[in-house]
C-alpha cells in the first residue's frame, strides 16, 4: 500500500467545510480543463469526502462517477454528504478495477501527500482507456506570494512543509506534476499553470485566497507541536485580517494527459 502522509487530519465538519468552499473554488479555475461527456465512467481517486465530486457531478450531468479514497473515514463521509457518486475504499496504488474500466480520471491534492506518486499515476493509467483523459491537479507552496508580509508565514509554511515531507508527502509536487506524468507512461502531456491573485482589483479572488491559506494552517492541529500551532494560528487571523492594498498570488499545476 501506498504510504499516505495526509497532514490535515480526520473530517470533523471544519475540515469537511473547509473543504467543501475548497473544491467550490477549486473548480473554478481546474475543472475548466476537465471534459467527461453524458454516459462517460469517471474515476475520482483520492476523493475524501466528496466535495469535488460533487462539482464534477454538478459539472457533468449524465456522467457515471466513481469515487475512491485510502481512508475509510473520508469514504463514509462522502456517502453521507455527497451522494453523487459510487464510493469505494481503495488504495489509488491498488484499484481493484479492471483495464481500461474509465473514460476519464480525475485526481486533485493527492500526490502531494503520497511517498511514491509515480505508482498512483501508473495504476491510474492502467484502469483508463487508451486514449482517454487524465486530469491532475497539484500544490506548489514555493508559488506563495502574500503583501504586506506577515511576521512569521515564512516560518509557518516551512514547518507545515516540512511536517508534510517528513509524513511522505510533497509540499511543491506541482513543480514536476508533469514530469511525473510522462514518467508513468501518459502521452499529450499538458501542464499549466492557474495563476491565482487576489488585490484591489480583484477582490473576491483576495478573500478567497486569504481563506483557502488561513484554513489550511488551522487544519494542522494534530500534526503540529502546540507552539507551532499557536504561531500557525497567529499567522492564520493575520491571513484573514488583510485588507485594501494587499495582494496574495498563489499558482497550482494541472496536468491533463491522455491515457
Ligand atoms: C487533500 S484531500 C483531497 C480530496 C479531494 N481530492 C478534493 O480535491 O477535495 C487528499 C485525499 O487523498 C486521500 N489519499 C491519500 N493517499 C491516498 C492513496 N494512496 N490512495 C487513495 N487516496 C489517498 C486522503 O485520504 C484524502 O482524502
């Protein structure tokens, strides 16, 4: 089994709304690339408690969505909140399906937490048709941007990444999504990059980034020792107290791939 460095612990109902108004903003600027027409069998691997497949069912009518995750804690609650999809406890580097069983996979914010992504992205490949669609989206915490600076985020983001790199995981996989990609043998490989910011000018874009970012650092509770926690906290409240004249740029990968 794939080791699983997940850093943001079980889904308590924060965790499942932060989540949630994630994917909400997630498919805005992701699964704009993402294309599954009426009757198309669509895998979501890594699909916690179902918040994105919820937007690929709102997204794709008519399509046949299978979600699946390691955790059976994120599985029951994707049943219960998001009945969109059929749900399956499985391991992405182990997916008891057939070849070729999909026409599209979709896989968001999983490879960053995994020790060994290139088996999760060949077992993807392995259960999509040839010719079909992958679509991977990933982090890459070096992209951070935040003005005016906040004492101590520095500090904050590199103990949240090293706690995340010691778990297995990897805090700027975005960096070489695609490389990884071809690696696992996919072809048409396509990697860009959304540019997210949020300034004067771009206000509800602002808001968001400063909620996505502050909710990532609270959600770090069992992970961090209690100091570092009371400083993500601290950096967190400064996060969300930005306001006219400040700008925050964040940029994931996402890498669309045929099978
Ligand atoms: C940050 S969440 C992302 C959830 C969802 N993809 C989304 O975009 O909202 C990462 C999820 O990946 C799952 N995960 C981690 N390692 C996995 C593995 N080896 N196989 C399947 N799921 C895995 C975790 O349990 C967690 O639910």
């Amino acid at each position: 089994m794939a080791q699983t460095g997940y850093v943001h612990g079980e889904p308590d109902d924060e965790e499942v709304s932060r989540l949630v108004r994630q994917a909400e903003f997630v498919a805005g600027f992701s699964l704009n690339t993402f294309e599954a027409p009426p009757g198309a069998r669509v895998l979501d691997v890594g699909t916690g408690v179902g918040a994105i497949a919820a937007q690929i069912a709102r997204l794709f009518p008519g399509i046949e969505l299978t979600g699946v995750d390691v955790s059976a804690v994120q599985i029951a609650r994707a049943k219960a909140l998001h009945p969109v999809a059929t749900y399956l406890v499985a391991d992405g580097s182990s997916l008891p399906f057939a070849d070729e069983s999909f026409d599209c996979v979709h896989m968001s914010w999983v490879l960053e937490h995994v020790e060994d992504p290139i088996a999760i992205l060949r077992e993807t490949r392995r259960v999509l048709r040839r010719g079909g669609v992958g679509h991977f989206s990933e982090v890459d915490h070096n992209t951070l941007v935040v003005w005016p600076p906040i004492d101590g985020l520095d500090t904050t983001m590199t103990v949240m990444n090293d706690v995340q790199r010691a778990a297995g995981g990897d805090p700027f996989i975005g960096a070489r999504l695609e490389s990884l990609v071809r690696a696992a043998g996919f072809t048409n490989v396509h990697m860009r990059r959304a540019v997210l910011r949020g300034d004067d000018d771009h206000e509800a874009e602002r808001v968001e980034l400063q909620t996505q970012f502050a909710g990532l650092l609270e959600s770090l509770g069992e992970a961090l020792s209690e100091a570092d926690m009371v400083q993500a906290r601290r950096v967190a409240a400064a996060l969300r107290g930005l306001g006219p004249g400040s700008y925050m740029e964040y940029q994931p990968v996402i890498v669309r791939a045929s099978g």
